[in-house]
C-alpha cells in the first residue's frame, strides 16, 4: 500500500472520536438516574432536577462560545440554531415557577464540570470543541429519544422540552453529517485532535458523574 493509499483510508476526526470514545459514552448512558427518569419512575421535580445541573453546564458552555466566535477552529461550530440557554429557562419555569433560578444550585460535579470549561473552553479552540461535539450532538441525536419517552411518561408536549426541540433545524441528520464534515475539516495537527479526544472522553466523565451526583439523591424523586 502507497502512503498515498494510506492517506486515503485513514479515518477522520469524526469516526475517530466516535470510535475512539466509544466505551466512555457508553458507561455514561448507564446512569440509574436517566434510565429512571426515563420510565416515569422519577417525579418531574426530579427532571428538573437534571435540566438545572444541565443549564449551568450550558450557561459556561455558551459563553466560551462567545469568546471563541472568531477563531478559526472553534468558530465553525458555533451557530446560534444550537443554543439551549433559553430553551432550558423556559423548561425550567415550567417545571418549577417563576423563581426557578432560586432553586438550581451547582452539584459538586458540575462544578467541577463547570471549573473544567472555565480552565480550557475559553482559551483551546479544539478543547472548546469537544464539549460543544458531546453536548450538541449528543441533544440532537440520543436527546430525541429523550423527548419521546418523556413526552410518553409524563404527558409533556411542547412545555418541559423545549430543550429538546430544535425548531430551526428542520432536517437534523443532515445537520450532523455536515457538522461531522466540519470535523473532517478542521486545522488541527494530529496532536491537537488526539487531545480533543481525550477531552471527549473527559467530557462524558464528567457527565456521568453529574448524573451519579443525581442519582445519590434518587430517593428524594423516586414516585411514590
């Protein structure tokens, strides 16, 4: 085989993160606390619950994007069709009144996830990156499976899943293969995209912590 042929075979960025980062995605779809909340089994207090850890996380995200809008690597990415902020406050007035923000207090892992995002999401383009792929992505893609079975087990329409709802993005699938193509593209050296990888992974850690930091107050949501 030429170099050439090598070239051609080899993976890009965006098969390399989903293979790559496969066993840490799936240790985090293990949490007993989503797989509950899926199942009606959890109270809506306990959905809210989740959308307030999630909107801090969002809330840091979103600002290093609009720290990072002009920079070549980062600034593909960013497009406003994504952003979760407005979708999760309303989400989260619905869920718990009109003094929700009195009520949504860090966990010790979103904190952390949180500290993280301050230390690299402003400053290291492809780290921002990284946690842009596994939040947006992850929304647009297993979070629609999401709003189904909410929608199923606690009787929600629009209100209480606005997170979920992507009204500007009519074709999602078409929008993740041209966000995958985008990875494919970026100038990034083969260290800098080993790096993004392990923040990839890093990012699901923290995710599954989040949801594990949840899951030790499970009793407080359970249905009784």
């Amino acid at each position: 085989m030429t170099a050439l042929d090598s070239d051609t075979t080899a993976p890009g960025l965006a098969e390399r993160i989903r293979t790559e980062t496969d066993a840490a995605h799936r240790q985090t779809e293990q949490s007993r606390f989503v797989g509950d909340l899926l199942a009606g089994k959890l109270t809506p207090a306990g959905h809210a619950a989740l959308l307030g850890q999630t909107y801090l996380v969002y809330l840091a995200l979103e600002e290093a994007g609009r720290a990072q809008a002009e920079h070549p690597v980062a600034a593909p990415f960013i497009d406003d069709e994504l952003l979760r902020t407005e979708a999760l406050e309303a989400d989260l007035e619905f869920l718990l009144g009109a003094d929700w923000r009195s009520q949504v207090t860090a966990l010790p892992a979103t904190t952390r996830y949180i500290e993280r995002l301050n230390e690299i999401a402003f400053d290291w383009p492809a780290g921002f990156v990284a946690h842009h792929y596994i939040r947006y992505m992850g929304d647009l893609s297993g979070g629609q499976i999401i709003r189904r079975m909410l929608e199923r087990a606690y009787g929600y329409t629009t209100d209480g899943l606005r997170f979920y709802i992507f009204d500007q993005i009519e074709k999602p699938k078409l929008y993740k293969d041209a966000y995958r193509a985008k990875l494919d593209a970026a100038p990034l050296s083969d260290e800098d995209q080993h790096r993004l990888i392990d923040e990839v992974k890093l990012a699901y850690q923290l995710n599954g912590d989040l949801f594990a930091d949840l899951e030790a107050d499970i009793d407080t949501y359970l249905v009784k």
